[in-house]
C-alpha cells in the first residue's frame, strides 16, 4: 500500500533530476491543478494476490566438492596431498503460491488525473509558460 502511495513521487522525484526549471515548474504547477480538479477518491476494492506458502520438491540435483588435504609425513619428511571428492545429492525445489483476495485501497482519479498532468504540460510547454524561469 505504501509503495504504490509513494511510486509516483519517487518518479517525479527522479525524473525532475535531469529536468530544466521551467520543466519543473511546469510540473509542480500541473500536479497542483490536477489534484485541485481531481483530487484523490479512494476507495477499497477485492484483489487477488499470490501469497507464497512454501515450497516443493521436485526433483534433485547432485552436487559435487573436491578437496585437497594433507596426509601427516612420511620417515623422509615428506607429505602426502590426499584429493577427495563428495557427492551429495540437493533438492531442488519450487515455490508454491496461493492466489488470496485482498482489500487493497485504490485511488478512482489516479489515470484520469495523469492525463490531465501529461496534457497539460504538453500546453504549458508549447504556450512557453515559466520560460523567464532561472537556474539558481
């Protein structure tokens, strides 16, 4: 809930990063005219969503690791190198989901609001509205 309530100001907190201050002013005037005439309508709608359960095994996978270890030294103080090699065999395994019907909240102006933001700074742009607007 909280990541879908705060998407759309990290997208415009991104995207405003390599814009222009006329764009930005632009937009920051667009969003405060779309949510004066379309202001949030929440409502409270079913969803189906996968909630993992766990997981099942369905099949196996073997697995092999060689080492090297030193065998203790001979009269002539001489060691051995003694290479081993185990096998073992691992499962492997799927996730198992099971689809559940949530109450998740939904905003009923958040499509119609985003047209209006994209429309309107196509017309800001075009009629150069902010343009006297300086970098800093």
């Amino acid at each position: 809930m909280t990541i879908r309530r705060y998407r759309l100001g990290l997208v415009a907190l991104l995207v405003s990063a390599c814009t222009t201050p006329q764009e930005r002013a632009i937009s920051a005037f667009c969003e405060r005219e779309a949510l004066r005439d379309l202001p949030v309508d929440t409502i409270i709608v079913p969803v189906t969503r996968p909630i993992y359960v766990g997981e099942r095994v369905v099949g196996a996978r073997r697995v092999c690791k060689t080492r090297e270890r030193q065998v203790a030294k001979d009269d002539k103080g001489r060691s051995e190198k003694l290479t081993e090699t185990v096998c073992t065999d691992e499962p492997v395994t799927k996730p198992i989901y099971k689809d559940v019907l949530v109450q998740e909240p939904m905003d009923r102006n958040q499509g119609p609001r985003a047209s209006y933001i994209a429309l309107c700074r196509r017309q800001a742009i075009q009629q150069g509205m902010f343009s006297d607007v300086k970098a800093r």
